[in-house]
C-alpha cells in the first residue's frame, strides 16, 4: 500500500464525504461504487494523459496491488481468528 505523505494526504480531505457515504452502502451498491470510482478515476487520467499498452497494465498491476493490500491487512486477520475460534482444516 502507498503510504502517502501527510501534506499530500490533504488533498484528499474530499474523500471523507464519499468514503462516509459509500460506508453506508449495501455491499452490492458499494462494489458497484468502488468499481465506477476507481474507472472514472483512471478513465480520467489516460483522458489527460496518453494511454499506452503499459500505462494500462500499470493501473491494472495497482488495482491487484490494492487486492493483495485489502486481503494482507483484512481478510488474513479475519481468517486467523477463525481458525482460532474454529480450528484449523
């Protein structure tokens, strides 16, 4: 995960009305939402930009990143405690 720097942390000081939003989501809308988001995020930038074969597998490779980030820091703790709780297979 990128860890940014606090002063560019602030530039996103507008997120917190869209994350405050989309917590509220069923988990059917909020995949939906976070897939629109993150589209139009990187729709935008290659609009900007020249999109090139691998400025496209450079988002992608990121999307993954974010996956791997998502299951090292959420899921991997989650299923600890379950193989506590349950024992392990």
């Amino acid at each position: 995960m990128p860890y940014l720097k606090p002063e560019d942390k602030n530039n996103f000081t507008n997120s917190h009305a869209v994350t405050e939003y989309m917590s509220g989501l069923s988990a059917q809308d909020f995949a939906g939402h976070v897939n629109y988001l993150n589209y139009l995020a990187i729709k935008k930038w290659i609009a900007k930009n020249e999109g090139r074969y691998w400025i496209f597998a450079l988002f992608i490779g990121t999307l993954i990143c974010c996956v791997l980030e998502i299951y090292r820091r959420l899921v991997a703790p989650y299923e600890d405690k379950a193989i506590e709780k349950n024992g392990d297979v």
